[in-house]
C-alpha cells in the first residue's frame, strides 16, 4: 500500500513538472511537445524528460539557452522530486527534424 502512494505521488509530481516545462517551451515561443519516461518508481533518479521541439534550430536555441536549462533543473526543487535523485533527472531537448531524419519520425525508436 505505501508504494503504491508513493508511486500516485510520483506520478503526481511528474505530471506537474511536465506541465510547468509545456508552459516555459509556450514561454519561449516554441509548439511544446513533452513526456518522460524511466523506473522512477524503484529508484526516483530513474527518470528522463523528453522536450520536442520542431526544428533543429529551435532544439539548438533552447539546448545553448543556460537560463531554459536552468528552469527546467529548477522544478525538480519546486516540485519537491526527492532532493538524493534530482542531480541524475536528464532534461532532452530534441527535434522533429532529427528524429525524422534518424529514425523515420518514431519517437520510441529514437530513445530506445
């Protein structure tokens, strides 16, 4: 039963985090495209946030953007992700355009 709470609130917490990133993409300017993924419910270190973004140079733009990449480390803290994992939580950003040229447009494909 306890890991089971703690998985809905990690769960939870991913989903908020994923909402604030949607909203710093919008805040950007960019169409925003986010999901995660990882065994964050063995060891909360365990988990990968994915930014989609349309074009590589928008991926380029916001990958040497420190004050983005920073925002995005920052809602671990402001949405309390356990304080022992946050330092190996990976932010992603890629673009449409390499993973149609990479792996024919399949998402999955391209971070299997």
């Amino acid at each position: 039963m306890k890991n089971t709470i703690i998985n809905i609130l990690l769960k939870w917490k991913i989903w908020r985090i994923e909402s604030a990133i949607k909203s710093l993409i919008k805040g950007e300017g960019y169409k925003p495209l986010v999901w995660s993924f990882g065994v964050y419910n063995i060891n909360p270190k365990y988990l990968f946030f994915v930014v989609g973004v349309p074009t590589d140079k928008e991926k380029n733009q916001l990958k040497n953007n420190k004050e983005f990449n920073q925002s995005l480390k920052s809602l671990l803290e402001k949405f309390n992700w356990p304080k022992k994992a946050r330092n190996y939580v990976t932010f992603d950003i890629e673009s449409e355009e390499t993973v149609n040229r990479e792996t024919n447009g399949n998402w999955w494909y391209h971070y299997k």
